[in-house]
C-alpha cells in the first residue's frame, strides 16, 4: 500500500465562509509534500482534516486506503501523529514523560509503559539529539527544544502518516534543517510526510512534492520546480518574486515587491 | 529514564496511607480531654466496651475524624481534576465558586425544604445539583474551549462566590436560620457540626467520584498538551471533560454538604504533591486523595485544639495556609508571563 493520505473534494465550511472547497491531495509513502499558501489559506484547516481532528462537509479523507471517518481513535492514532505550529505545556513534566506521551494508542488498558516503549521514546530523543534533557522539565526549554520534544513524541508514535503545521515557525536555521532532516529520514524508512510551511527554501529543497493552496482551492501541484514560478506565487501570495536556480538545482524564491 | 511504574505507585500510595492512619489517629486521641492511643485502639476494636474515654472516641471524635477525612480526599482530587481540564494551577473548587454554588443548593434544601419534607439527607444530592449548575455557568460564562486563563478564572470566582455567599444568605434568613451559628459555619466551613448519617454517603460519593476519574488520569496528562493534541493522541476529549467534571461534581456537593465551604484544600495539597512526587496523574489523582484526607484530618485536630476551651472553624485555618500560597502561586505566574 503506498497511499498513505488521500483527499478527494474536500470541502470544510466555518459558519457560511467554506475554508477549503474542492481539495484533492495524496501524500504517498516514502514522500515529503509540502504545503504552502498564505495565512488563512486553509492549511492548518487542511492538516486537521487529514488528522481526522475535524470531519469535512463533503468529500472523502481516507488514510492508507481506508475512510478517516470509520477508523477508531487508536487506529488512527497509530497511523498519523499531528506536530502542532506551538505547544504549550501546563505542568512541569519532563522532556521523557512528554515523549512518552506519543505511545499512548500503544498501550495496554492499565496505561502503564512497557519495556518497548521506553525504547522508542528513547530512540526518538536520541535521533533528535535531546537524551540529554530528559529529565529536564519542559517548562524550563527554550521554545526550539520543546519543539523538537515535541516531534519527538510524534516520532515516538510511530506513525506511518506524519503532519507538521509549520513546525520550524520558531527555530533557528540549524534546528529548521535538523526537524526537516528527520522527516526526511522518516519519509527514507516508507513514512509519508505533509509539512506546512512559509519558508519556501526549506520547502523546495527538502519537499519532493509541493502543493500551493489559496482561498481554500489548490492552486498548483508538482515538483518545486514545477511549482514555485512566478506567475504562481503572483496568484498564491500576490506578491511579484523572482525564481533562480539554487545550487542543487532547486529553486530558490527572491521575493522583491507586492503584486 | 524517569518514569512511573507500578511499583513506585504502590510504595508511594502504601506510604500515603500510613500518614493517614497516622493523623486519624492523631485526631482520635488529641482535644480537650486527651485519650490515650491504646484506649483509642479499644474503643474502636470493642463496640461494647462503656466509659466516657469510649464515648468520647466513638461518639464524637470518630464522626469527625471520618468527615475530615472524606471531605479532604473529595476536595483535594476535585482540585487536582479542575487544574487538569482547566489547565490553570490556580484551578480550586473554592477559588472558582463551585463550592458557592454546592453551598447554594444544600443551604436551599434546608432553608426553603422543610416545607417539603426534606431532611437532612436530601443535602447532597441539593450540593451535587448546585455544583452542577456552577460548573455549566462557568463553562458558559468562560466559554470555555481548553485553557482558563488565570483572569477569567478569578473574575468568574470572585463573582460566583460573592453571588452564593449572598444567596445563601438571603435563603437562611427566608428559612429562619440566620440567627443561629449554622450560616456562619456553611460560610466560612467547619466539621463541627458534621451530620454522621451523611457520612456513608459522602463516602460511596467519594468513592464513584474517584472510579470516574481514575481511569482518565493518563489523559490528564496528555491534556495538558492541549485539546488537539490529546485528541489526536486517541484520547477522547470531549467525554474526558463530561466525566471528569461529574465527577468533581459528585465530590464537591458532597464534601460541601458535610463541611460547608472549606477553601484551598485544593490548591495546597495538589500543589505539594506536584513538587515532591512530579505531574503525572496517575500518581497525582489518587494520591491527592490520600494526602487530602490527611491534611484536612491534621487541620481539624489543630481546629480543634489550637486555642484551648474553643473551636476554630476549620476553614479559617485552610484559608489561613492557602490564601499567602495562592497569591505566590499567582506571582509565579505573572513572572513566567503566563498571565492573562
């Protein structure tokens, strides 16, 4: 099975304003997409639907070929994990106890962990290079940490379908490309990966597919290059940019006035 | 890699208990007329046995003794939950007015019932409906989706409870029971006149309360992620929420109904338990339990023998103690910038 997210005219209305109208969106396995568009576009509206968080008016969502809507919490909890744009942790638990967090939908029915999952959580903090703050109470982080904490935990879900809402939003350039790195390597072991974000350089060089949306409607669907042009960034972002070839050959987006 | 297991759960919870018997023990043998340990023991252990020591413990400092425990345990769970779904460490059932409104229910029973035929017993059920409806109004005033900020939190209480006090004032005088003690008791809370028939029910409150939450106390935690994130973890918020904040309901009608409005027993013993034993709730939850009753049983015992030849109520003293950690709590907060 290589579908990991399908969408099919999706259509989410909030009150009478519909948020998307129309999406259609696969996310394949062993593939990062990305997703970009300008606030309000509809993208986080989009990665709630696809997290099954939110049912959508009309259309079809369904995950590894089956229907979002029939699947059971555990299921799928199992199958998709959500890094939100920003955490905000309330009690002073520490940097283990949130990543253990992730093995919830794995859990027998007294909740408590087992062998294996203590190994998972930790093999997902070392991956992300925090062992060390294990302990440390995810009060005490910088906001960088707790993000990476908290990709942590969705790692330590194990999905097989991972969304990020504009996961590196707060990290400094050495973190956004170590988050992005990671979802690469996850996408490398058959995961599926849809990642929301505003910083096109880091979409077209770690992206393999990038979907452009606006006004709730997708604008474009394609290789970066294929997507980032300027007649499309014109349309998505309304804004006039020009479009030179990066090093590696992906395209890089020099933005230079309003439309 | 710190985690809880079971065993530490066990040894934690075993440790808990012995502080309980400890202060219950405290409680039966300390007052006026001191009884000694063993005579306590043989009070307890022999129901025939006669004499005024036995009197004593049996008649008038078990009841007692039993009611702190219970109302301790009901409050201090009861504010662990409300901190949990509110997500707010300053979350109390006396700070947010839900007790007012349990208060507002059994002093209406007793005020305007009489004429009914309701006696006493139709007190918690009265208390558990006023909780209740508290906890709609807040939700509704609050408009509550995840998160209570600390100004709501404390603008809906100071208005709550100004309302209950005030109401409850009004319905004793239209039942006639303004001139004795027992309003100032129901305000201001005191297991003085802690009804001894209510106490097998306080206890089976007590106890369903406790078998509702307890087997959400993981999702506690994963709530305090946020909503979202709980919910795509596979918790069920939204029944998460309805159970638990029956559940506070069952406890806080029935604690009050014994007790009168007794404060900040939430907020001390949960925030003490988080220092020493860490966040996660399925240590938290039944500890609070534990530690709640001993804490309000060592309070009644000082209640009770602070100032010789008279009574404090008991809620003086809880106030006394949580009123200057309420407002360092709150500081902290301000510091961390977490206000509003």
């Amino acid at each position: 099975m290589s579908e990991r997210l399908a969408l099919r005219g999706v259509s989410v209305r909030l009150g009478e304003r519909p948020v998307l109208d129309g999406v259609d969106l696969e996310v394949r396995a062993g593939e990062v997409v990305g997703l970009l568009g300008r606030n309000g576009a509809g993208k986080t509206t989009l990665l709630r639907v696809a997290s099954g968080l939110l049912r959508p008016a009309a259309g079809s969502v369904s995950i590894e070929g089956r229907d979002a809507g029939a699947l059971r919490r555990r299921e799928r909890a199992r199958a998709v994990a959500l890094v939100p744009q920003e955490t905000a942790v309330d009690f002073p638990f520490s940097v283990a106890e949130v990543v253990l967090m992730g093995r919830t939908p794995h859990l027998g029915w007294l909740g408590f962990e087992g062998a294996r999952d203590l190994a998972v959580a930790r093999a997902a903090m070392e991956r992300l290079g925090i062992a060390a703050l294990a302990e440390r109470s995810i009060l005490e982080l910088s906001g960088g940490e707790r993000q990476l904490a908290v990709v942590a935990r969705a790692l330590a879900q194990e999905p097989r379908l991972l969304l990020l809402d504009e996961p590196t939003a707060f990290l400094d350039l050495r973190h956004r490309i170590e988050v992005l790195a990671h979802v690469r390597a996850f996408a490398a072991a058959g995961g599926g990966a849809l990642v929301v974000s505003h910083d096109l350089g880091i979409a077209a060089r770690f992206c393999d597919r990038l979907v452009l949306i606006a006004r709730g409607r997708v604008l474009a669907v394609g290789t970066p290059a294929e997507v980032l042009v300027p007649a499309r960034l014109r349309e998505a972002f309304e804004i006039e940019a020009a479009v030179l070839a990066g090093p590696d050959g992906q395209p890089v987006v020099v933005p230079r006035a309003l439309a | 890699m710190s985690v809880l297991r079971p065993a530490r759960l066990a040894v934690v919870l075993l440790g808990l208990c012995c502080v309980v018997l400890a202060t219950a023990a405290l409680g039966l043998t300390a007052g006026p007329s001191p009884v000694g340990a063993r005579d306590a023991l043989h009070a307890l252990l022999d129901p025939t046995l006669g004499g005024p020591a036995a009197d004593i413990v049996r008649g008038i400092r078990l009841p007692r003794v039993v009611a702190a425990l219970e109302v301790g345990a009901c409050l201090a769970v009861a504010g662990v939950l409300f901190q949990a779904l509110l997500r707010n460490p300053l979350a109390d059932p006396f700070v947010l007015g839900i007790s007012g409104g349990a208060a507002l229910g059994g002093v209406g029973v007793l005020a305007l019932g009489g004429g009914l035929g309701l006696g006493y017993a139709a007190v918690p059920p009265a208390a558990f409906a006023g909780a209740l409806a508290a906890t709609a109004l807040l939700f509704g005033v609050a408009g509550l989706r995840g998160r209570l900020s600390s100004t709501t939190l404390l603008l809906t209480g100071v208005v709550f409870n100004a309302v209950a006090s005030a109401a409850i004032i009004f319905l004793a005088s239209l039942g006639g029971m303004a001139e004795g003690t027992s309003i100032f008791l129901w305000l201001i809370g005191s297991l003085a006149s802690a009804h001894g028939e209510l106490l097998g029910w306080i206890a089976l409150l007590l106890a369903g309360g406790l078998a509702c939450a307890l087997p959400w106390a993981r999702a506690l935690n994963l709530l305090s992620l946020g909503e979202e994130s709980a919910e795509q973890l596979g918790v069920a918020v939204e029944r998460a929420k309805r159970v638990l904040l029956f559940s506070t309901a069952l406890m806080v009608g029935a604690a009050v109904s014994v007790s009168g409005l007794i404060g900040f027993v939430g907020l001390i013993v949960p925030h003490a338990l988080r220092l020493v034993l860490g966040p996660d709730h399925r240590l938290l939850v039944p500890a609070a339990a534990l530690a709640g009753a001993a804490f309000l049983a060592l309070c009644d015992t000082a209640a009770r023998t602070l100032l010789p030849g008279r009574e404090l109520p008991v809620g003086a003293i809880t106030a006394l103690a949580g009123g200057p950690l309420f407002l360092l709590l709150l500081r902290r907060q301000n510091r961390r910038g977490l206000l509003p």
